[in-house]
C-alpha cells in the first residue's frame, strides 16, 4: 500500500474522527478559558487520548453464503453420482450427464431462484426419483424404468433452462468485453 493511501485510509478510520471529535472538544475548552496558557498540548492530548481509545478498524471477512452453499451442493452431488451402482446404464447416464450440467453451473449461478432449482435438484427431485426407484423390487423396475428416464429428462429440461439464464450472463460480458477492446483498442477511420 503506498504511502498515500496508507494517509487517506487513516484520515477515513475510526481512530481519526475519535481523535478529531476529542480535539475539538479540547479546542471548546479553550475558548471557556479552561486550558489556559497550555492549549496546544490540551488539545493535542485530546485527539491523542481520543484516536488511543477508538477501536482500530477491522477487515471484516465476510462469507458468502452462496459460495459456502455452492460447496455444500458440489459435495453432495458427488456423493449422489457415487451412489449410482446398480442402476440400468442409460439411468447412469443421464444421472451423470444432469450432474455435469449442475456443475457447470454451480460456480455461476447468481439468481437465488437458479440457486433454489439447483439446490432442490441436488438435494430432492433427484434423490427422490432414484431412490424411489431403487427401492422397487426388481420384478417391477422393467415397468418403472420408462417412468424414471422421463423424471430425468424434465430435470434435464428445467436445469437445460438455468444453464442457459447462466450462460446468457456469460456471453453478454464477452460481447461487453468485445465492444470495450473495440473502443479502447480498435481504429478509426480519423486515425492518422
């Protein structure tokens, strides 16, 4: 940090205004004629007295809660697909490729609405699909396998549709970053 903002962070902190506030008072006891011949070291006491008893200025680390979640969600989407054993292969599949798309945009979503989707996927629609699956007897599974590949292809739908709000964002600050290098970097046709 250069000296310069090391100055301005001061000037802003809580030690300084604590210290100002203090010296003026120590300026007001001047004017009722209470600090006498020895105004200058009664006001400077003050603001010294003042900026040694304000609480210093923290950085306050804050935690998003939308990364933290972002993390608790990657975890148990990796212990859902390590749960897949036993199931038909095109079932594995489309468990794999939803899981793929969720990570593609686990990082990205910013929309709490998305978050929600994703989080209920990761946590309810698909759970519940697979184990209400898994728990049919065997005899029964043949009957119910259409019924849990069209549950997996509407989850793929909705997801289809967050990855797509996700992207979206994604491709417009490309284009705003596009026209920004075009005017910043870009010739004209004044350009001598």
């Amino acid at each position: 940090m250069a000296t310069s903002d090391r100055i301005l962070t001061y000037l802003g902190s809580t030690k300084n205004i604590a210290g100002s506030i203090c010296g003026l008072v120590g300026v007001g006891l001047v004017f009722l004629g209470v600090a006498g011949a020895f105004w200058p070291v009664v006001v400077v006491g003050l603001y010294g007295l003042g900026a040694l008893l304000a609480p210093s200025d923290r950085t306050r680390v804050v935690l998003s809660l939308a990364k933290a979640e972002t993390k608790a969600l990657r975890a148990e989407l990796d212990t859902l697909v390590g749960r897949l054993r036993g199931l038909p292969p095109d079932v594995i599949d489309r468990v794999v490729d939803l899981a793929e798309t969720l990570r593609g945009v686990l990082g990205r979503v910013e929309s709490p609405d998305h978050l929600h989707v994703v989080s209920q996927t990761i946590r309810d629609y698909l759970p519940t699909s697979l184990d209400a699956y898994g728990r049919l007897p065997l005899a029964r599974r043949e009957a119910a396998h259409a019924e849990l590949l069209g549950q997996l292809d509407l989850l793929k739908t909705g997801l289809g549709r967050v990855a797509d709000a996700v992207h979206a964002g994604d491709e417009q600050a490309l284009k705003d970053q596009g026209r920004f290098l075009q005017d910043r970097f870009g010739g004209s046709s004044l350009d001598l």
